[in-house]
C-alpha cells in the first residue's frame, strides 16, 4: 500500500511492516507463503554457517539453506532481510558475506540473542563491538542492520554514535513501550512529562536522523505499528502476531495501518516517524 511504503536502509519496500526473525522465517514453505502473501520484505530466521538443533530459538539449517532461498527471491525481486549469528566473529562475517553474495539487501546481525552474547561477547567492550561490526562492514555490500540486546550496560548514545560511525544504516530495537501510554494517535501527544519510552524511541533520538530504527516486540495491530512509528520507528516487525495467526497477520496489520494513516489525513508514514511529543 502506498502510505505504507517507505525507504530503509537505502532499499524501497512496499511497506514498513514486516515479520521479525524467527517465526514463520525458518522453512522454505513457510518463507515463501509469507513471501506470496505479502508485498513487504521478507526477514530470515537468524542462521549461522552448519545450523543449529539447539537453543531453540536459534534452531535452523545453515546459511547454504537461506542464500539459496534469498536467490530465488532476489530474481522475482523480493527484497530480503537476512539475519547472522555465530560463535565466533569468523562465523559472523562469513555467514553475512555468504547471504551478501547470494543477492540479500540487508544484513541483520542478531546480536541480541543470549547465544551470540556468550559467545563472541560483542558488547565486552566497545572495542570489540567496533571491531565486529567493522569487519562485516568491509566484508559486504548489503546494508547492515544491528538488532541490539533490549538491555545493555551502555547508554544507547555510545551504541547509536559507533554504529552510525561504523556506517550501519539500521538498528531494530525492542518496542517495549509502557503498557499504560497514552498517547493521541491525532496529534502525536504522549500523556505526561518528557522521558524515553521505549529503545527505539531512545535510539531514534539519539540517531539524529542518520540511524534508522526498526521496532520489534508487542505489535499486533495496525495502531500498535503505528504508535511504533510516531515513537520514532521507520519500520515494525511482528513475531507473536505471525505465530497465533498465521502469514495472514502482516497484510492484515499493513491495511489496518493504512487505514488509521487514511484516517489522520496522511499521505505516507514518513509524516508520523518520531513525531510523537508530550503534554507534560
Ligand atoms: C519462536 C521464535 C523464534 C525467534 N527466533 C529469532 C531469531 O532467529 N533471530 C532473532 O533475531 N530473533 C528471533 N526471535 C525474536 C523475534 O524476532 C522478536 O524479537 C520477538 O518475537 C518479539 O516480537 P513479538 O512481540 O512480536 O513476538 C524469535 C522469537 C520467537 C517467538
């Protein structure tokens, strides 16, 4: 839907949703019923170079298995999100330079994932996250995204400034808004006095326009997308949604966002990303 396209990371996408790494990304059949049902990107299960039968959350079948399925995609021009974990920083820049050469536009290192954490340690220090990040940098020319752990021993600024030093286009944060906001989806005004209201409206402010953010946790529906827009998201991704309901839920969410944008009188999402404010 028109509104509900925009631009991330330098790629078009025929809307700002789409589904989170992990459900109904893992399989092929499961990849290309999301693919068919739905005009926006397409996001891979986090994969690693052998695959993985355990943790669970990380389970899959190594990245020969997405890299075959992103060139499939990549010649009926589905844009796709390809998602990298590993044990080791080796591991990481081989599997996204593998998924780059297989045509995929943007890379998302997962490092949020305790897996990776206690593994290759990337938050240990900024050095090491400099470090990692710079490598798969050189290693690509996809876009890179990092997904950020929700909870870190760093102020967001520290991550947003060496990420946007490093080049890194995208940051997919968690959407942990408070369950009690309140907020006017016309005017954009947030009950109460000025504070940070989630990770992803912390890394919109401090990225200053030159990161962009992709929400990730808690939207269901079309006005949870679009309150993760006005806090500053330029894209949403959906997990639980996908898992009770099936592919159905990311057009569903996509046309009911559609609606409350044809509702406020907006033309595009462009208009409402970060502008939500507060009424003290
Ligand atoms: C079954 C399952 C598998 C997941 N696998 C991954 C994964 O491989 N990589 C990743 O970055 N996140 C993974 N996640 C996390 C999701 O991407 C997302 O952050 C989380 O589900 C929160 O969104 P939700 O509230 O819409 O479910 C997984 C989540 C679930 C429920």
């Amino acid at each position: 839907m028109e509104r509900t396209s925009i631009r991330l990371g330098g790629v078009a996408l025929n809307s700002s949703v789409m589904n989170a790494s992990g459900p109904h990304s893992a399989e092929r059949g499961e990849i290309f019923e999301l693919s068919a049902r739905h005009n926006g990107a397409i996001v891979f299960k986090s994969c690693n170079i052998a695959g993985l039968e355990a943790p669970e959350n990380l389970k899959n079948r190594g990245v020969e298995h997405f890299a075959g399925i992103a060139r499939e995609l990549g010649g009926r021009g589905k844009p796709v999100i390809a998602s990298v974990a590993g044990a080791t920083e080796d591991e990481i820049v081989t599997v996204a330079a593998t998924l780059d050469r297989a045509g995929v536009k943007i890379v998302e290192l997962n490092l949020a994932d305790d897996y990776v954490q206690k593994t290759v340690a990337p938050f240990a220090s900024l050095e090491r996250l400099k470090a990692l990040i710079g490598r798969v940098r050189g290693a690509i020319a996809a876009a890179v995204a990092v997904k950020v752990p929700p909870r870190m021993d760093y102020e967001p600024r520290a991550i947003a400034d060496l990420l946007k030093a490093l080049g890194v286009k995208i940051a997919v944060c968690a959407n942990d808004l408070p369950k009690d906001l309140e907020i006017d989806l016309t005017t954009g005004m947030v009950k109460g006095p000025a504070r940070t209201l989630s990770q992803t409206h912390a890394f919109f402010q401090v990225g200053e326009g030159l990161l962009e953010v992709v929400a990730v946790g808690g939207v269901n529906s079309g006005r949870d997308a679009y309150i993760a827009h006005l806090t500053g998201a330029r894209a949403v991704g959906v997990g639980s949604a996908l898992i009770k309901e099936g592919a159905g839920a990311l057009g569903r969410i996509d046309r009911e966002l559609d609606e409350l944008l044809a509702a406020h009188g907006k033309a595009s999402i462009n208009e409402i990303i970060g502008t939500s404010g507060f009424s003290g």
